[in-house]
C-alpha cells in the first residue's frame, strides 16, 4: 500500500507499525517536494522521535504532514499531537540528556535541531502538540 500525500496527510499512531508508516509518510513527501537526501534524512529522524514519544508517553495520537508555504518559501509542515500526561516542565524536557523513559534524552532537542521551526506546547493532563516545519533550500 503507498503512502500518498498530495494535500496531507493524517496518520492515526496507537502501536510502532504506525511509527514505520509516519516515516514513511514523511520520506515520500519530503522526496516528492524536492527536498536532499540529508534533508530528507533529517525530516524522517525527527518525525521517527516524535512519533516514537507518542507512543511512549500517550500511547495513541495523530500525526499530520502537509506541505505549507509562506513569505514564498515551501516547507513541510509536521503536526505530532496527543491527549497524553502532558508535560510538566517544558525548559527541562528541551534540555539535552533529560529522560524520563531510560533513554537516551536526544528525542525533543535533537528533533528541535534536526528542523528550522520547532514549537511545543503542553499542558498537564491534556496532552501535548509538536509542529515542526522544514523549509526548502
């Protein structure tokens, strides 16, 4: 079955297959944009650890890939949201090393470099929401 992503798409992720099919999703899209191999590299590692947390701390979300444009530049936009824990101290979870998983701490900070634009936002006992968003060279 392949992956299309014409104007985006929505991937429900409730066991690990889906954290394949998220990679997936986010390989094609970044080929089909027009985006390096190591850019695509980039997009599909950080998309793999975000998906992953979800996973990890919610067990169920949703992931979003769609293509966006702005100030005439094109990018791919990736939505990583949930209705987990939340998380209580977003500055300590952004610092490198931190886990609350035994793992290694790489997963936010290392998927905040891995892209141009990173945002977070979480709220204990709601749930948390990613975007990232790379932009084309």
């Amino acid at each position: 079955m392949s992956m299309r992503q014409h104007e985006g798409d929505r991937i429900e992720v409730s066991d690990n297959e889906d954290i394949v099919r998220v990679r997936a999703a986010v390989k094609e899209a970044a080929a089909r944009m027009g985006f390096s191999k190591v850019d695509q590299v980039r997009l599909v590692t950080a998309a793999s650890e975000l998906a992953r947390n979800i996973r990890l701390y919610a067990s169920r979300g949703t992931v979003e890939v769609n293509p966006v444009r702005s100030a005439g530049r094109s990018g791919l936009r990736i939505n990583f949201e949930d209705a987990g824990p939340g998380i209580a101290d977003l500055e300590l979870a952004m610092t490198d090393g931190y886990t609350t998983s035994r793992g290694m701490g790489k997963g936010l900070p290392g998927s905040r470099r891995l892209v141009d634009d990173f945002r977070i936002e979480s709220e204990v006992g709601k749930g948390t929401l990613v975007t990232i968003i790379k932009w084309l060279r």
